[in-house]
C-alpha cells in the first residue's frame, strides 16, 4: 500500500506558501494605494516653496495697491495637496471599473458628504466664487481643498484593509514628526535651519538667491516650523502628542518606545517655543483622557513614564526660562477679559463727520472756496465750539469735553483734509471727494467710509484671549446671513467688515487685515453655512461616540485599537484647539487622513472585518 501523505502535506505546504505569498502581495500592493495617504501625512506638512503672486484685491479699499506679494508656507502646499487628491481619486475609479472593488459605506460619512455638497454650492453661488475656486491671500484654503479633505477620509476608509496598512502610515508619521522635532529645536535655540543658506537654496527658487533672504517676524528663538504660523505649530503638537503617547504606552518594541519618546521630547520643544497657549487646551483635556482611556497600563509602564515625563519637564523648564518674559506676558492677555471702554467710540462719514469722544459727540465739516477753507465745530445740539489757531497752525479746542482732541487742515494728493490727532492716534477726513460726505484716508492710502460693525457675544470684552474676543464678537453677527449657504470657500476676508475702522483701532488691529476668525467652527460657519458646521459637527459627534463606545474599557490587546483610541484622543485636542485656531493648509490634512484612518478603524472593529493582519 502506498502512502501519499507526504505529497499531501507537501502540497499542504505549496499552498501554505502560496497562500503566504498571495497575501504578501497583495499587502504590497495595497501599500502602493496607501503612499498618497503617507504623502500627506508625512510629506505635505513640510513642503516650503517661494511663490510670487497677485491677491487680485486691489480693487477693495481695505486693501494695498500692491500687486506682488510673497508667501512661502501655504501655496504649494495647497497644489500639492490638491495633486495627492487628484491621484486617489484616479485610483479609487482604477479599483471600482478596473478591479471591480466593492464600495462599502458607513452612516457616519453621510453628514461628511452634507458638508462637503453645501461648501461647494456655497462657492458655486457666492458673490466672490473666483476666490473660494482659487484661494486667497494669506490661506489658500479653497473649495477644492475643502472637498480634497472629505476625500481622503473616505480614501482612507476604503483603503486601510489591515493593521499593517496602519504600521505603514504612522510609520512614515513618526519619521516626519521626528523631522519636525529637529527643525523645532534648531528654532528655539536660534539657529533657524530655514534661514540657513541650504535652507534659502532649498525655499528659494534660483533666480531670488542673490536677491532675497529668508527672515520671519516671529521674533528670536520662536518656533514656526513650516507650518506658517507658531499658533498653528501648537495645534499640530495637540494633534500629534495624544497618538504618540498612546502608542508609547502600548508599544512593545524598545527601538520604537526610544523614537517615540525622542518624537515626543521635540512636540515639546517645537510647542514650548512656538509660546502657543491656546493649544494647551485641547492638550489638557487630551491628557485626560490618555489617563481615562489608558488607566490599565500608565502605572505597568512606570519605566517609561517616569523618563517620558521627566523630559517633557525638562524641556518645559528650559524652554520657558529662554521665553519666560513672552509666556508670562502672553497668559496676561490671554486672560485679561475685563470689560473695556475706550475714549473713542465711534466716528461716522456723513455730511457731516462725528466723533463721539468720552461719550461726547463732536461734529465738524470744512468748506472750501478754493483759496481759503473754513471748519467749523459743533457739539451733538449744533451749539458751535470754538477753538484757537497757534503757530503751528492747530486748532486748539477750548472745549474741555474735547481736551484731548487736536485739529489741523491737511493736504492729500491735493485734496483738503482735516487731521484729527486723538490720544495721539492720526485720523485724516476730506469732504472734498465729490459728494460733499466725509471720507476717512486708512492706511492704505484709500479714502474710504467707516462703519460700525454689529456685535454679540463678546461686546465689552473685546480684549479676551489676545484680541479674539472682538473679532469673534464681529464675526457671530456673520452667521445670520449665511444659515443654508456661507459666503464662499476662503472669503472670510471679504465678508468680515474690514472698515471698521474705529474698534480695529481700539482693539489693536489699527492696519492690520483680519484674515482669519481664529476660530475654525465660526469660519465654517461663515464660508460654507451654518447647516455645513451642524453636518461637521455631527459627523465628529457620531464619530466620537463610536469611539467611546469602542474603547472605554481600556483594553488595548491588538493594534487596530491602540491606534483608534490615540487618533480618537489626538482627534479631540485637535477639535478642541479649533476654538481658537483656524483650518488650515498646513494641519488640517493631516487631521482628515487621522479622522479616515480612525473611522476604518472603527468600522473594522464594530463589524469584526480583519481585526488581526
């Protein structure tokens, strides 16, 4: 009798291999679909590239007649942000009409795809639609990138398949913070790397080598990182620092445990010196529920922990002591939200122009008969006020409601103006544009009317956390007008009322442009609608909760879920940070690649669909 159970068992073996083989590749070919993940994750944060161009909003009075402007952090990475899109979406067609891929759908991406559906009807239907398509000065966050943000949520959560997939991404992650951490620190301790000479060749294109520098106005030893501004350095750390200490705490692996402590000691450095304080926020509740969700392995990582914090205290100690005059002086007007009543309350451009001083309201108007020109002053009952003229040709009012104002004719591209000088602040009008009403010279040298902006919320608190609480104050009024549909992707800047001149001044935004509301839930609000934010918000709500419910009882024995429950945590400082920052370019990528990953996670978890690799 022949025995043929070696050949079975060594055909048992071939197809063991086979088998093996088969899924080795097929895990390398899904790593390929996962690179424009890693691209923007690990790549597209560090990406600096010198860009010349025309805002194209010369045509506003609020704005400089300058048509050459330079940005170095935000343009190129919206384009190749937008390239990374474009390739997933090539490839999810490649894999669902070539492959025949099956699309799976969770209920947690329906209020995403709201969201994304009334940003675009939004800029399809604004009045400033060339910019939401294009992006604008000082964001370059268009609708494109909008919907790009949407797309990689659902990319990744068609395309992350294994525990691997993830290892992968965070992988490439975990290289980029560390380079992230280097950078940090060689800012923090003056030696900027980017205004280095091979950081000028690698920014600069070759014909500006010889003509340009590279300098920042952050001032000495700050942290910006190529992240465009040092508060949004604080948000990436927020994000970034919850994962890696989830990981830190679950990971087994000493090589990994030394990189994720030397990544974590340079999100310190990079956070301290940035001197951001509206990200400790979000951190703070993110280390609460590090210790909530990972109370069963804190106290067995002892070992770890004490080094980890240890670092993090000594590099707080350092950094603060470089920076303790900036920090402390920060947290003052951080937290300086005393209600404040300024001396100058309001000027109105009409026939004729009012002051209201100290709570007294002076009117003026000059006439000229082309030689000569009078101005006459008068209180809020038209009673005249006089005044006298000295040797230097100012007009001293006797007035003692109006001590502290001075007078003085001026000429401007020879139109006759009056200068105001008000608590030694220099306010220039002229009647003599034409239509015989008031117009204010702003300091772009544009005569312009001023308004008074509507306010809610904040009124009488305008100094609260360094100067938001007027912007956000003027910005909640906003939001009545664009309930369905807001303004348009990126049009903050053109919807905010810019010529309100006065509580500009009074509230330390005298010249300045408000680009941004520095907080990301009412700029959603604003540019895409009231009902896109609700949509956001729900689908964070919806993923929240999934998350919670997941993971709540803090065993963490296979890596789908030590990553869900850090990226759930990082997710949430991100969130949170969001009160007072902004969307971004710059980190908001790597964000909506977290929250895909995240969701996949939980869908792979909750439908019990290849939970080991």
């Amino acid at each position: 009798m022949k025995v043929k159970a070696p050949q079975k068992a060594s055909q048992y073996n071939r197809k063991t291999r086979n088998s093996s083989n088969s899924r080795q590749n097929k895990q390398q070919n899904n790593k390929l679909y996962l690179l424009p993940l890693v691209f923007v994750t690990a790549i597209l944060p560090l990406i600096m590239r010198f860009y010349e161009y025309d805002p194209g909003l010369t045509g506003f009075v609020w704005f400089s007649d300058n048509t050459s402007w330079f940005d170095a952090f935000l343009y190129y990475k919206q384009i190749f942000f937008l390239l990374a899109c474009s390739v997933m979406l090539l490839l999810i067609l490649y894999k669902v009409f070539r492959d025949k891929m099956r699309i799976h759908f969770s209920m947690i991406l329906l209020p995403l795809i709201i969201y994304g559906l009334l940003a675009l009807l939004s800029t399809l239907f604004s009045e400033y639609s060339s910019f939401g398509f294009t992006g604008i000065y000082e964001q370059f966050e268009s609708v494109f990138v909008l919907l790009g943000y949407c797309l990689v949520v659902f990319y990744a959560f068609l395309f992350i398949n294994s525990e691997e997939d993830i290892r992968f991404i965070f992988h490439y992650l975990l290289i980029s913070v560390l380079v992230m951490g280097v950078l940090g620190l060689s800012q923090a301790v003056g030696h900027d790397f980017i205004a280095t000479q091979l950081g000028k060749y690698l920014v600069l294109p070759s014909k500006y080598w010889n003509e340009l520098g590279l300098s920042f106005n952050f001032g000495p030893n700050r942290v910006y990182l190529t992240l465009y501004n040092p508060n949004y350095v604080g948000v990436y750390v927020a994000l970034i620092v919850p994962i890696l200490i989830g990981l830190l705490l679950t990971e087994k692996s000493r090589n990994k445990i030394i990189l994720y402590i030397a990544a974590l000691a340079g999100m310190v450095v990079c956070l301290v010196g940035s001197q951001s304080k509206t990200a400790l926020i979000g951190l703070f509740f993110a280390l609460v529920l590090v210790v909530i969700f990972f109370r069963k392995y804190i106290f067995r990582k002892s070992k770890i922990m004490i080094p980890v914090i240890s670092i993090g205290a000594a590099a707080v100690i350092l950094m603060g002591a470089i920076n303790f005059s900036a920090i402390t002086g920060t947290i003052n007007r951080l937290f300086n939200a005393t209600s404040t009543a300024p001396a100058l309350t309001d000027i109105e451009t009409e026939e004729f122009l009012a002051i209201t001083y100290k709570d007294n309201e002076l009117k003026a108007t000059i006439a000229s008969d082309g030689n000569d020109i009078t101005v006459l002053l008068f209180d809020i009952d038209n009673n005249i006020i006089s005044y006298t003229v000295d040797e230097n040709n100012i007009f001293v009012i006797d007035d003692s409601r109006f001590a502290g104002i001075q007078v003085t004719p001026a000429v401007y591209n020879d139109i006759i103006c009056l200068k105001f000088n008000i608590e030694d602040k220099e306010w220039v009008f002229s009647n003599q544009l034409g239509d015989d009403t008031f117009y204010y010279l702003n300091s772009k040298g544009k005569f312009d009317k001023i308004i008074t902006a509507d306010s809610a919320l904040l009124t009488g608190y305008e100094n609260f956390a360094t100067g938001r609480g007027y912007i956000w104050s003027r910005t909640i009024p906003l939001l009545k007008n664009h309930i369905l549909l807001g303004s348009g992707a990126d049009t903050f800047t053109l919807v905010f009322p810019q010529q309100d001149y006065v509580n500009l001044y009074n509230y330390g935004f005298d010249g300045q442009l408000i680009t941004r509301p520095h907080n990301q839930y009412l700029q959603i609000g604003v540019q895409t609608g009231v009902i896109s934010l609700i949509a956001l918000l729900v689908f964070y709500i919806m993923y929240a909760i999934s998350s919670i419910k997941l993971f709540w009882q803090g065993t963490f024995t296979d890596f789908y879920s030590q990553a869900g429950v850090s990226i759930f945590i990082g997710s949430t400082a991100y969130m949170i940070a969001g009160i007072s920052n902004d969307s971004t370019i710059t980190v908001a990528p790597v964000f909506w690649v977290l929250m895909g990953i995240g969701i996949a996670i939980n869908y792979k978890i909750k439908n019990s669909v290849n939970i080991k690799s």
